[in-house]
C-alpha cells in the first residue's frame, strides 16, 4: 500500500493566536507560505494528532501546521 495525503479540504490547522493555539477547520492557504518539512505520525484520532500539531516550535514562531489524514491506495493505483 502507498500513502497519500488526503485532500486541502479535509485538513484542520493549527496556528498560535497570540495568547493560545488556534485550531482551525480547513486548509492554511496563504501563498507566501511554503512547506517547511512534514511529520508522518500514528495516532488514533484527530484530537491526537492537533496536541502533537500544537508542539511543533513552527506554531509559535508566527508560522502554522496543517493537519491532514493520509489514505492508503493500492500501489498499482498509486501513479
């Protein structure tokens, strides 16, 4: 099986508010953003996943992490 990130739209965001994280439904889409790097973690839910997010140094330095599911497909599928 190959993983793929799921779609934008089914990712929740995590960037800091100035007195606190902010958690966000949707994709963090501003353009003058680029990809700083990833994390592939395994947790059970997505409540795991956004206190492993609001962690990461970036969320506090002004930048944010988007939090997404992975689906696995079929590696014939996979191209």
């Amino acid at each position: 099986m190959a993983r793929h990130l799921q779609p934008a739209d089914s990712a929740t965001t995590v960037r800091w508010g100035g007195d606190e994280n902010l958690i966000i439904d949707g994709p963090y889409a501003d353009t003058k953003e680029v990809l700083g790097g990833y994390y592939v973690i395994d947790v059970s839910t997505l409540d795991d996943a956004v206190e492993f997010a609001q962690r990461i140094p970036a969320v506090r330095l002004g930048g944010a992490v988007e939090v997404r599911p992975l689906v696995e497909v079929p590696v014939e599928y996979a191209h």
